[in-house]
C-alpha cells in the first residue's frame, strides 16, 4: 500500500505539473474555464493541507511525550538537545555561508537593469537571542497548543513527558491516555495519506496555472545561484552527515524520504510535513521514537538552511540591482543574522520573505528590493522547504547514530 501511495503521489505531482502549464498557457483564450479550474484546485489544495495541518501539534505532542516514557537516564535528553540545536545551527551558518561565496563568484544582478517595484514592506526588528529563549517558555501551554507555536509545544510536551515518567505509577494513566492518542493520531495520518495524492495534484496545478513556466526563467541567474546552493547544501553537507558520519547510503537515504520530500515541495510548509517526516524517519530510517519525535518538530521551527541560501543570494542580488557594494563585515552581519532569525521562525509557506526583510534591515539595504524576487520565490520556496526537511530527517539520523 505504501508503494502504490509514492507512486501514486509522484504521477500526481507529475499531471498537476502539466496540466497547471497548459493552463496557464491557454487562459488567454477562455479565462472563465481558468478562473473555474483555479478556484477548484485552490480549494482542494487548500482543504488538504488544513487537514493535514489540523494533525502537526496532536501528532508532535502526543508524539515527544511518548517518546521520553522510554527514558531511563533523562541526562541523554539534555545531551540530545544539545547536539541538535547545535547541529541545526552549524548547517544553516554553513548554508549562509555558501549562499553568499558562490554569490560573490556568481554575481547575480551584476549590471542588470531591472524596474523596481515599491510597495510596503512593514518588517518587524529582529528579536534578540534573550528574547527567543524566553519566547520558548508558554505562559499558556492550552494556547501554545491552539495557535501550534512549535517551540512552546516542545518545551510543554517535554515538561509533561518527563513529569508523568518521574510518577511512576501515579503517571501509568496518563502514559496509557497519551499512548493511545498516538496510535490514533498515526491512523488518523494513515486515512489522509490515502487521498494525498489528489490533494498534491491539487496543489501543484494551481500553483503552476497561476504562475506558469516564466517563473522558472524570469530571473534566471537569481533563480540558478539559488537552486544550485540548495543542491550543493544537500548533498555536500547533509551527504556528510549521513554518508560520513551516519554510515548510510547516500541514495538510500534519499530513495526512504521521497515522500516528505514531494509532500514539502507539494506543500512549502515543513510544519505541515511533520506527520509525514515523522512516519519516514521512524519507519524507514528506523529513527528511534524519542529521538525522532523531537529533532523532527524541532528541526522544522530552527532548521531553515534553504532560507537561509535564499536569504544569501538574495542579498548580494538586491545590492548588486542597487549598485551597492558589500563590505566583507556586511556578510558576516548576514551570516550571523541569517542564522538567530531562523530560530522560532514558523515553518510556512512565505515567510523567508519576512526573514529576509530582517537581514536587508541589518546591513541597510533597501527593503523594497522583495518585489524583484517574489515572482519567482514560490517556486524557490518550495525547493528550500524539500531541503529544510531532508535536513531535519539528515539530522536526525546522525543524532540517532551517535545516541546507539
């Protein structure tokens, strides 16, 4: 059944492609069977991820709090936070850092004259790193649980799991309740896993029938420096992790997480692909429970190394468009910026948008420089979120391989 739903959700991908170019080719011709066809497949792509987002907090909450019942030694779990956290903030300084060397050779935007586009780009100061580490603790667990607030989930389901293993008996009931939410919860995931193919067609006809194929070539050099970051990153620095120092094969690993992959490309969101990373990394990769079920939810709130290559690149292309020159203390200000805006930043789709108005705030670039870059920044975006998660599951693997 598994075969036949990757199967089928990559023929799906593959006609919603196609279909979403020929009717972006022909909506001259008749724009009201256009306009029909993309109000459907808006409301069908659109009905599907809200179902598959309605899963991500019960799945990650019942999820950490199961995982930690099997903790007998709970010093391993401030050693797993701390390698990941660590890691996850080394790969995306390493993915920056790539972004802006090969845009420094690359050059894109150099002597283009482009029209720029005004329009009002309200962004919000980046937060400081005090304010972040406060921001984790809920001051309403029941509304960081409503609004999905990943980082305050964690930190309660942590909290919660640790307190129920430590009473014993008294937390037997407890343990059995949310036990028993997890296997509902991964049912629940199994039924909707069952109509994701139509709900990937869905989203992939309608994006690609309002954008079309002149998104792939309008900016073209923008858009190559970009794309060929993200495949540098993944299989350089993630291929380290997991050929190097995890011990696994390269296109094996991959070949095990395609699903989260066409679901994050499908989707733009890493939030919205927990469910499904979480089933790869545990059934696949064999991930331990209490490993997986917090370096995935984590990984998808402070893993943001393809933002991070797009805020790179964007960067040095918005300045060249300027005729702005950065000075070497400008890069390391984006290198650093980059990488502590990631943290806590929601994993949805469109908002490397709003961290990059926070780094071209930093070095005093023009914010209104956005408007060159959002007409080929969906796709970009999906890209950076099938990088995000194949990270968060690399990541995973290695804090699973050094924990045995």
């Amino acid at each position: 059944m598994k075969k036949n739903i990757t199967k089928y959700i990559l023929y799906s991908f593959i006609y919603g492609f196609l279909l979403g170019i020929i009717l972006n080719i022909f909506q001259d011709l008749n724009n009201d069977v256009f306009n029909f066809f993309v109000t459907v497949f808006d409301f069908g792509g659109n009905f599907f991820l809200s179902v598959l987002k309605m899963l991500v907090v019960p799945i990650v909450f019942a999820s950490i709090i199961c995982g930690l019942f099997g903790l007998k030694d709970f010093s391993s779990l401030g050693r797993i936070s701390l390698k990941t956290i660590t890691v996850y903030l080394i790969t995306t300084s390493l993915a920056i850092s790539l972004a802006l060397l090969v845009s420094y050779f690359i050059q894109p935007g150099l002597g283009t004259e482009i029209k720029l586009q005004t329009g009002d780009f309200s962004i919000g100061e980046k937060p400081s790193v005090l304010e972040v580490l406060l921001n984790i603790i809920p001051q309403n667990p029941f509304k960081a649980l409503v609004e999905g607030n990943m980082l305050q989930v964690i930190f309660f389901s942590i909290l919660l799991g640790v307190g129920i293993s430590l009473c014993g008996e008294n937390g037997k009931p407890l343990e059995k309740f949310f036990q028993s939410l997890n296997i509902v919860n991964l049912k629940c995931l199994e039924i909707i896993m069952k109509v994701a193919p139509l709900g990937i067609f869905c989203l992939i006809s309608k994006t690609f029938s309002s954008q079309g194929i002149e998104i792939i070539y309008e900016l073209g050099k923008y858009f190559f420096t970009v794309a060929f970051c993200l495949v540098v990153h993944m299989f350089l620095v993630y291929g380290s992790l997991i050929k190097f120092l995890s011990k696994i094969n390269l296109i094996f690993f991959f070949k095990q997480i395609k699903d989260a992959m066409f679901f994050a490309f499908s989707t733009s969101s890493s939030s919205a692909t927990i469910p499904i990373t979480l089933r790869v990394a545990k059934e696949n990769l064999k991930i331990r429970e209490n490993i997986a079920s917090f370096t995935v939810p984590l990984g998808s709130t402070i893993n943001m190394d393809g933002t991070a290559i797009m805020q790179g690149v964007a960067t040095v292309f918005i300045a060249n468009i300027y005729g702005i020159s950065l000075m070497p203390s400008d890069y390391i200000s984006v290198i650093v910026t980059a990488t502590l805006a990631s943290i806590g930043t929601a994993g949805v789709p469109g908002v490397g948008l709003i961290m990059l108005g926070m780094v071209l705030n930093q070095i005093g670039l023009p914010l209104e420089g956005i408007a060159l870059i959002i007409g080929v920044d969906r796709v970009l975006d999906m890209m950076r979120t099938a990088t995000n998660v194949s990270g968060d599951i690399a990541v995973s693997l290695f804090i699973n391989h050094t924990e045995k």
